[in-house]
C-alpha cells in the first residue's frame, strides 16, 4: 500500500481537474478547495457561476445537483456567455435577467417537468439505450451524462435500476450540461443536455468569435452542484487514478483516509 500512495502521489501531483469553476461568482457562492463544487450560503440569489476556461466546439460542461433546500421557487439555470467573467464587477445578483441583460448570453431555465419536445415531424427520443449521445455532429458518452438515484461503486454492476432509473431534471443526484455545436455559417446552437437527453437547441446563431464560458446559476431551491468531468475519448491521466485507486480499496469513503491531494479524492469519489 505504501508504494501505491507513492506512485499516486506522483501521478497526482501531474494531474490536474480539466473542469471547474472559474474563481469569480456571485457572493452568496462558497468553492471548494477543487472549485468542482459550488454551494450557494444563504438566500436565493447571487449564486452565478462560470466555467474556469472557455469551452471548446462540443465540449459540454456537466453538473450534478447535490443539495436542494426547500422554500425557494425556482431551480438551477445554465447556459452560455460571450461575457469574460474576469471584467465582471460585481457579478449580477441573477442569469435572469441581469446577465441576460448584458448581452451576448443565453440563459436556459431547468424546470421540475421539462421534458425535450420534438420537433414538427420528427420522432420524439424514445428510452437512450445507444451508449453515446449525438448532439447534431457532438458524440459524447452517455453513461456519465446520466443522473441515478442510487449511485455506488458496485451500483452498476449489481443493481439495474442503477442503469434504469434515471431521475427527473431538478432532483438531487440530476445531471444537466450544456455545450455548443458549430454550425456552418460560423455561427453555433447552444444545447442543453438533461441525464443524458438532449433537449435541442436552446439558442441558436451564437457568435463563435469570441470565447463561450458556461454558466451556472445556483438558484432559488438548487443549493450546491458539482462538476463531472466528461471524457471524450481516451481516458485521462486523473481517470487513470482513480481507476487504480478504486481497485485497491473496499468502499469509496476510505478514499478519506488515503494520503493524496484532496481534489484527486474529490474526483475519486464523484464519478
């Protein structure tokens, strides 16, 4: 065990989160020590948040809700902005309407019976059994897309409900991202992508010029969300380590307990 924290270690030290928060937000938002999760401290608003890095065509920045808190209207809203939230002083109390406002953003909504609707003539999706999504010419894998009730290192394994159930937009456990598809005129649709679902195009026509940074608002009833990295192809490096470290322990709350750098523990423990 001594020499698997040592080769860890050193592996840890060469990995780095490729998804998380940027370090301006609203004031009521506290970041942990990864800014992978976001908590909003008290009352309703001023829980924006960005990505740290602008995204690339297709990249889809992923969120888990992991904490509600009841007597709020309202749930999580995401979306996309032009804007560098660097030259954002102060950071709008609201994405609707105060960012939306500025210019140059598209906010979308997540409510509690959203549901994708077709377009005239096409055939609603049925159950997402195909283990990738395509949104337009975007192939992402489905499987980490997916919020589940029951999470747990065997749950896959040993439970099919874990691949069945999955739960509605707003719950705890939820997964919403969204991303932008280039389009040919060199403009690009905004999509919103719930558990795995692609909800169509949110915006169309957005510029591409300029860089597009995600935006996550953590509103009204959605109290904290955490960053899932999404891999598009192979593996990387931190993906390695946590595969290496989940062979080598009985339960993933022992990840606590193991001498490396907290957001490789972090990482290991939100997959």
């Amino acid at each position: 065990q001594g020499e698997l924290k040592i080769a860890l270690s050193a592996m840890a030290a060469r990995c780095r989160l490729a998804a998380r928060f940027h370090r301006v937000h609203g004031t009521n938002i506290r970041l942990d020590a990864s800014r992978t999760q976001a908590t909003r401290v008290e009352s309703f608003a001023h829980g924006l948040c960005f990505s740290q890095e602008p995204l690339a065509p297709g990249q889809i920045f992923l969120v888990e809700i992991e904490e509600k808190e009841r007597g709020w209207c309202g749930h999580l809203r995401v979306g996309l902005t032009a804007l560098d939230p660097q030259r954002l002083q102060p950071v709008p109390e609201y994405s609707l309407p105060d960012l939306v406002n500025m210019g140059d953003t598209w906010v979308f909504a997540i409510t509690r019976s959203h549901n994708r609707v077709a377009a005239e003539g096409e055939a609603a999706q049925g159950p997402p059994g195909d283990p990738f999504l395509l949104a337009e010419r975007v192939r992402i894998p489905r499987d980490t897309l997916v919020g589940r009730s029951m999470p747990g290192r065997y749950s896959h394994i040993l439970d099919e409900l874990y691949r069945t159930n999955v739960l509605p937009a707003t719950a705890r456990r939820s997964r919403i991202g969204v991303l932008y598809a280039p389009q040919p005129d060199g403009t690009a649709d905004m999509h919103i992508v719930i558990n795995g679902e692609d909800m169509g195009p949110s915006a169309r026509r957005l510029p591409t010029a300029r860089p597009l940074y995600a935006v996550v608002d953590v509103f009204a009833s959605t109290k904290s969300v955490r960053v899932i990295p999404v891999e598009d192809g192979f593996p990387s490096l931190q993906t390695l380590c946590r595969v290496v470290i989940q062979k080598h322990i009985v339960h993933r709350l022992a990840i606590d307990g193991l001498d490396l750098p907290v957001p490789l523990k972090s990482f290991c423990k939100h997959e």
